[in-house]
C-alpha cells in the first residue's frame, strides 16, 4: 500500500463518515425521531439490532440467488450461517458490504444508516469488516509491519511511509498480537507464517481498524484441528466487543462457538435457532445435514 493509497483512505473515511450524519438526519428525520443526536459514523444500536435485512431479493438473470431474505444480528452478537452450496451465503455478505445491490429491500446498519446508500469502501470504512475465504496479507512484510499498514489506512499518515504510533496505537498494537495469538512471531515476515496464522494475522489487520460488525467466510478452512480449536478461541473471546457473522460448514467448528445459527436455503432463512434445534429440523436435516 503506498502513501498516496493512505491518504486517500483517511480522506476517504472523512468523507463517509460526514455522509453518514447527514445520511442519518436526512432519513426521514429518523435520527431525530428517536431523541438523540447522531454523531458521525456512530451506530445507532437502540433498538437491539447492528444489522438488520427484510425482504431482500437478488436475481442473476432470472435466478432468485436471495429469495425474500430477512435477518438481523444484535450487538456483539457472534452468529453462525450455515446452508448448503449455492444457498446464497456468499451474496447475502456481498450485499451488505455492498459489493451486490439488491433488486429490492431492506438493508441498514445499526437504525439509522442505510447501507444501500453506500458503496464498497465506504460501509468498509463505516465499520463493516469482510474477511474472505482465502488469507490476504503483505507477505514481504513483517506480522508487526502488517498490522502497523492496516492501522495506517485509517489514519493520516501524511506523504512518508515513515510514521510514529501513538502510545494508544502501540497498545492497540500489542493488545490485537495477543488477541491473535501472534505476540511472540511479531517480527516474522508473513509469508513464512503457516496458513492459519495468515488467518489470524488478516483478521488482526481487520481488528486494527475497530469494526463494529465483522463477516467471516469459512474462517477455518484448511486449517488444523489445533488451529480450528485456537480461532474458536479467537472467535468467541471477539464476541460482545465486537458483532460477527461466520459463515462455515465445519459443524464441530459451529459447535464450538455457536449461540444461534441462520440456516440458509434457496436465499431466504429455512430455520433459526440454536445448532441443537436446528440439527434437528427435519427440513434442515433434508436440505444440508442429512446429505
Ligand atoms: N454474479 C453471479 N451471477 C450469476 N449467478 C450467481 C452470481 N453470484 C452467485 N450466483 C448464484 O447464486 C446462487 C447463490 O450463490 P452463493 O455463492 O451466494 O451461495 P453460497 O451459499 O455462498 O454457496 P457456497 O457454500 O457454495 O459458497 C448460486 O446458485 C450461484 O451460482
């Protein structure tokens, strides 16, 4: 990432952030409806939910990817998605990280920001953290270096790669190393760390920037079993600081970390519940668990 890319990405979420209060008074006045006054880039989080999705719908050419979808996630909640292949996970979290419009429906973050209102960066850049399937980190570069950049894009670092961290940054720093299990590998360059810690390192440069709502794309596959166990960990001490949605089909993995699971099918939500009931949901054991 060069400095340019920083200082575009610091002004960038300036930009949305301003959007977002202006977004926020101009929806209605529902901001104002609620007796608050909404401060840039703030969630609104008073009526229980940090997502919330009705009656969305998608086609590709005809095909009904995601069906009439409704699905909300409360604050630091850790919620599990579970379907068969092709049952729309994927497109649901393209959706709210806007990388899909939807033909129809409803999708806000917190009560106040409509995120079809936003684009690609800008819901990242709203605190909307995506973690795709295959680990992406600067191979070249240190664990350190790589988390040090992420916080980097979020904060005006000027034209010099060359930047001091605050006292607050370095303990942010240090705190995330911990958290993904990388305190003691910090000057070890990424690319000769084993495929689960590249997972963790990419969720740690994901921490750095704080999300408030963080979507996971089978986090472990390929992973061993100890590392499977170690991002339950991971996963579960995230939870109520942070708000997750996993998508997986490792059960043992859902198991572990699971409160409630969204079972989908055919883009819209066949059963929800906790993983016993919906294990024991004949139409789920007959769409996915039963195969
Ligand atoms: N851009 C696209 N154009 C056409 N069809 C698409 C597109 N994206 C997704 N689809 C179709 O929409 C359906 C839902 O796909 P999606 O990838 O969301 O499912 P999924 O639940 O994530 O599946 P998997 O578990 O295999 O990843 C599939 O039938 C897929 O082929």
């Amino acid at each position: 990432m060069t400095p340019d890319l920083m200082e575009a990405g610091a002004q960038r979420y300036e930009k949305v952030a301003a959007a977002a209060l202006q977004a926020q008074t101009e929806s209605g006045g529902r901001s104002a409806g609620y007796g608050r006054v909404a401060r840039a880039g703030e969630v609104d989080t008073t009526h229980g939910r940090i997502l919330y999705l009705e009656d969305v719908h998608v086609s590709f050419d005809g095909f009904k990817a995601i069906n009439g979808l409704n699905l909300d996630i409360a604050p630091g909640e850790l919620r599990c998605i579970i379907g068969p292949n092709g049952a729309g996970k994927t497109t649901m979290m393209d959706i709210i990280t806007g990388k899909t419009r939807p033909d129809s429906g409803t999708v806000f973050f917190g009560s106040t920001i409509d995120l079809l209102r936003y684009r690609e960066p800008e819901i990242a850049a709203l605190g909307i953290g995506r973690k795709f399937q295959k680990p992406t980190v600067f191979e070249q570069l240190s664990v350190f270096e790589n988390l040090e950049l992420a916080l980097a894009t979020d904060k005006r670092v000027g034209h010099s790669m060359v930047f001091s961290l605050t006292g607050e940054e370095k303990d942010r720093l240090a705190e995330v190393l911990s958290t993904i299990h990388l305190a003691d590998s910090a000057r070890r360059q990424a690319g000769l760390l084993s495929h689960g810690q590249k997972q963790w390192l990419e969720i740690g440069m994901l921490l750095m920037q704080d999300p408030k709502l963080l979507l996971l794309d089978e986090p472990v596959a390929g992973m061993t079993d100890e590392e499977t166990a170690r991002t339950a960990e991971l996963f579960l001490s995230l939870k109520g600081k942070h708000s997750l949605m996993v998508v997986e089909h490792d059960m043992s993995f859902i198991r572990a970390i699971s409160e409630k699971v969204t079972v989908l099918c055919d883009g819209s939500v066949l059963a929800e519940g906790t993983l016993d009931e919906v294990q024991a949901d004949e139409r789920v054991i007959e769409v996915y668990l039963g195969r």
